[in-house]
C-alpha cells in the first residue's frame, strides 16, 4: 500500500488527543500549513508542504512520549515515532532526512526509513530523537527540501 488517505492525519490526531499542552517558549516549533500532500483526498490541518514534500506535523509542535502512548522510548532513551512523508510528482529520489537538537547537546537525530515505498510519492518512517528538546528536522529527496522544527517531550509515568 502506497498512500493511507487520512487515517496516518486522524491516528496522530486520535493517539495524541490527550496530550496536546501548550508549548515551550523556548522552542520556535512550525505551524502546519494544511497543505495537502499528492495522492490524499482529506484535508488536514497538521498537514506541512512545500509543493515538493510533505509531512504531518504533531499537536501544537510537540511530539509526546509517555509510557503507554504513541511513539516508543527505547533502552538508551532514544525517542522514537513515526512520521509519514510525501514527495511530490516532480521530486525523484530517496528519501533522506537528518536532524539537530537547538536547545542543547545531543547525539544526532536518526532516520528510520524503510524500503519497498520507491522513489515517488509517498514514504513512511520512524525518527528517533536521541533526547526530548528542541528539533529541526530537514527533509530531502532529489533537490526539493522541507525543514521544520518540533519538541520533543518526554512525559514519565506519574508515580503512585
């Protein structure tokens, strides 16, 4: 299957219902744009493109970890979730996507990109923040580039 028409839109939206605080001042996250990638049919506002790629971004630029939740929190407390990518019907190539912590030090972002999606349209993946923070994410495939910027949160089980 190449394309999920809405439902990766409403599962971000359905799993994080509960999760969406406000954010950091600290951390200029991007605003959606509700531009809707090719192939999909149900507008969103989560939606962020550029006319070559395309992504949805979290609730309120914060993407929450918590036990229990979306995402998972690995044994060397690397933060990982998923984040669908499109590229546009211009754009050819690969898929590539790096990432850097601004308000601190942190190992590299890592991108979990899967193969079998090809060179076109649409391309699921798994980023793995190396801490919570502050993150700018940059998108590229062929020439055509989308950077943007989210935190990264960490929310432990409440004690008790």
């Amino acid at each position: 299957m190449r394309s999920v028409p809405g439902l990766v839109v409403a599962g971000i939206a359905v799993a994080l219902a509960g999760c969406s605080g406000g954010q950091a001042a600290t951390c200029p996250v991007t605003e959606p744009n509700g531009s809707l990638p090719p192939g999909e049919t149900v507008t969103a506002r989560e939606y962020l493109g550029n006319g070559e790629l395309w992504t949805v971004l979290w609730p309120d630029g914060r993407v929450v970890f918590e036990p229990g939740g979306p995402g998972e929190i690995r044994d060397d407390r690397g933060l990982a979730m998923k984040f669908p990518f499109w590229r546009g019907e211009s754009v050819r190539g690969d898929l590539r996507i790096t990432g850097r912590r601004l308000d601190g030090v942190a190992g590299p972002l890592t991108a979990e990109i899967p193969e079998g999606y090809g060179e076109t349209g649409f391309q699921a993946t798994g980023l793995v923040f190396a801490s919570e923070g502050c993150w700018e994410i940059t998108a590229s495939a062929g020439d055509a580039t989308l950077t943007f910027v989210t935190q990264a949160v960490f929310a432990p089980a409440p004690e008790g």
